[in-house]
C-alpha cells in the first residue's frame, strides 16, 4: 500500500485547502485512515480519522473547521480545511491500517497505523 498526499500549498489566514491522498492499493475492508500533521521537533499530531465502518472523528484543535471524506471508487482520502489559522501551518500525512478504527485504541494516535504518505507541506500566514 503507498499513499500520495497532495494539495498543500501556502495560504492566508482565514483561507480554505483541500488536500487529497491517493492510495495504489486500496486496503481490503475494513480499513481505518487518518490525516496527520507534524511540526519539526514537536510528535507527530491526529488531525482526524474515518473507517470504512465509523463516523469521522475530530481532534478538538480542528473539529468545525477540517472535514475528512473517502471516495472509494477513486481510492482517495481528503481533507477539506476552512478558516486555516497559523497554527495549523505543519506537514501533513495521510495514513492507513487495515483495522477497523473500533478496535484502535486511540483512532488519532500515530503508533496505531501502518501505511504512511511522505506528506505535503500547508503554510498559514497573517
């Protein structure tokens, strides 16, 4: 399995990116995907999960603004950002693990997942 980030950029505070993770091999079902972010020094941070079988869960510095979908058909994960603020200027990876994100112990933890994409980089500014 190999996963390809897309769509990082740079963008204004207040600005709106989408980003997109294409995935070779689609793993078989069920499967738990994230998105995760990771400033140099600092561990690498949840953004958010969906399974192939859950309802999509949020870390708090996010939830109402980043909305994470799948197309299963395009063998695609994204993560639509709105209302970008400084803070969330970080590397951002997607990831995957054939597992039901029920049997995670922690859905948003990085030591839970397996397949990771080289990231793709979204800067904020004032």
């Amino acid at each position: 399995v190999q996963l390809q980030e897309s769509g990082g950029g740079s963008v204004q505070a207040g600005g709106s990116l989408r980003l997109s993770c294409a995935v070779s091999v689609y793993p078989s079902s069920p499967v738990c995907m994230g998105w995760f972010r990771q400033i140099p020094g600092k561990e690498r941070e949840g953004v958010a999960s969906l399974g192939s079988d859950t309802a999509p869960l949020y870390a708090n510095t996010v939830k109402a603004r980043f909305t994470i979908s799948r197309d299963n058909a395009k063998s695609a994960l994204y993560l639509e950002m709105d209302n970008l603020q400084l803070e969330d200027t970080a590397k951002y990876y997607c990831t995957a693990i054939p597992l039901s994100c029920r049997v995670l112990l922690r859905p948003l933890g990085s030591r839970e997942y397996k397949y990771w994409g080289r990231g793709t980089q979204v800067t904020v500014s004032s």
